[in-house]
C-alpha cells in the first residue's frame, strides 16, 4: 500500500512553488507508506549542462570527488551535497564518461539518476522527514513525482525506494505489483538494460526507456505497459518535458487526478490534493482504466 504524488506545473508562475506544494502533498500519504519516501524534481536546464545524483551511506565518500574527476578524467565539476545524497554538475558531452567512472571507481557511491533537469532522492524513513532532510519545500522547478513505501516484494533499503530512474530524465513511481517483471527483466537486460536493484518497479522504469529508446514518445510507451506488463499498477512517470499517468486494466489501486489552467496533479487519494491552489475550481476524476493521460511541454 503506496502512496503517489505528482505535480505538473502549466503556469510557470507557480514554479517557485513547485517544492512546497510536493511536500505538504507527500506529507498527506504518510500512513500510505511508512518504511521509505522519495521524490523526483524536473528544475531548469542549463544549457549544455547535465546533472548526476549521487547517493551514500557514508557521505565522506563524496569528499575530494570534483578533484579525482578532474585529475583522472579532465573533466570540470561542481557538487553539492544534500547529507546524503549529491548533485554532480558537468559539461552534456562528458555525462556517459563520468557516470562510466563512477560505477567503475567508487562503487561505494550510487547513482540515482541523471540528465538535464532531474534532481532525484530517496532514503529510508518516514517521508516527512525524507522531505525535511533533502529540503523539498525550497525546491523549484517545472514538474515533480512524489512516492511512500510501503514496502511488500522486496527489503526496505535505500535502492529499494521509489522513483527509479533508468534513463536520462526519467523516472516512475509505482503502486501495485507485477507478476511478469523477472521474465521482462531478462528481456530487457538482454537488450542491454542495466538493474541495480530487484524491486518490479524498477522494471517497469525499464521497461518505459526501452521503449523510449525505440522512438516512441512518452505517451506510446506508457500505452505500451497496458498490454506488456501484468499485474496491478498505477504509474506516474516524467520525462524532462512531460509527466504521464497509466493505471492497469482492472484499475483497483486508488487515485484522482486535478486539472486547472496552472496545473495537473495527482495523488493515491483526494486529500493529498487539497491544499493546492484553486483545488475547489479543479476539475477533479478518477482516472480511467487501461488509459494514458500525459502532458508535454
């Protein structure tokens, strides 16, 4: 039983506000997900600029990075740190080269997700101190996903929490379970999908950049999950320009959507929306089954 938020600002106005309103949303699921929370901000890119997020459990780790990089690769950075979790900055072209010598040469720190815009952390704890911890509320940005575990296929662990992200600039939000996701995962990993983790949503994160990578757009892909994957689920996913919603067939996991001129919201249940602006002149539904609902600037 998770619980989801996401938050797609149309108004860019509302952009300075885009952390603030994610956090008294994901505060709302709370009893939804105890065991771990985490959340997903789509900020501006930089032009020619890309972003790594690091995670470790010993944040020394990220002590003298910038330096090795620099001496070993020739490659410029800046990091900021979050406890524990950091944001590695560095030229576009050299994003593959970097994230290639991390993996390689401090193992002992994980990469969360990568691109242009996406910032991305998660940790075990209760999610209003997850939030609290990484300074959700003074986040900015154009569109964030939001998520509470609790946790049911597989140990409650940092890699465990959602979002995954397998791809530049995605990532997805799961509630549900998938009965297909070992016979996918071989598939995809044969395909050269790489998995850090046993978790199913992981999976289907794959799943959305394989076919992404195909050349289907956000909404195609997420069509694609209808007939692909089976189980019971409700995604939400973001791209740098887009931010989707897809629930399974049958449809049993609970959530409501809100639409005004501003912005498009979801939540797991109505009171995670609440305190939105304008949330009495929303139009307000429960999205339908085997249906995708997506948004791309």
């Amino acid at each position: 039983m998770c619980g989801i938020v996401g938050l797609f600002i149309k108004n860019q106005a509302l952009e300075p506000q885009l952390g603030s309103l994610v956090s008294k949303m994901l505060g709302t699921m709370c009893e939804r997900g105890p065991d771990s929370a985490g959340f997903a901000v789509y900020g501006t890119p930089s032009k020619g600029k890309s972003k790594i997020t690091l995670q470790s459990p010993e944040p020394t780790s990220f002590q003298g990075l910038p330096e090795r990089i620099k001496k070993e690769l020739g490659v410029a950075t800046d990091l900021t740190v979050k406890s524990s979790h950091a944001v590695l900055t560095l030229a576009s072209d050299k994003l593959e080269t970097v994230r290639d010598w991390l993996r390689t040469n401090v193992p002992q720190i994980r990469i969360m997700g990568a691109g242009e815009a996406i910032e991305i952390y998660k940790e075990v704890g209760y999610p209003t101190d997850v939030a609290n911890r990484f300074e959700l509320s003074k986040m900015t940005g154009s569109h964030a996903i939001g998520h509470t575990r609790m946790a049911t296929e597989s140990a409650v662990t940092t890699l465990g929490a959602h979002p995954f992200s397998t791809g530049p600039d995605q990532c997805l939000v799961h509630n549900g379970s998938l009965s297909n996701h070992a016979s996918l995962r071989r598939e995809l990993a044969r395909d050269g999908i790489r998995f850090e983790t046993e978790n199913d949503t992981e999976v289907a994160a794959a799943y959305i950049t394989w076919r992404m990578k195909q050349g289907l757009n956000l909404g195609d892909a997420l069509r694609g999950t209808i007939d692909d994957l089976d189980g019971f689920f409700n995604f939400v996913v973001g791209t740098k320009n887009g931010f989707g919603v897809v629930r399974d067939p049958i449809a049993c996991k609970p959530a409501v959507m809100a639409e005004t001129d501003d912005y498009v919201a979801f939540g797991s249940e109505y009171r995670a929306l609440v305190n939105l602006p304008d949330i009495d002149k929303a139009h307000v539904w429960e999205p339908e089954p085997a249906t995708v609902y997506f948004w791309e600037r």
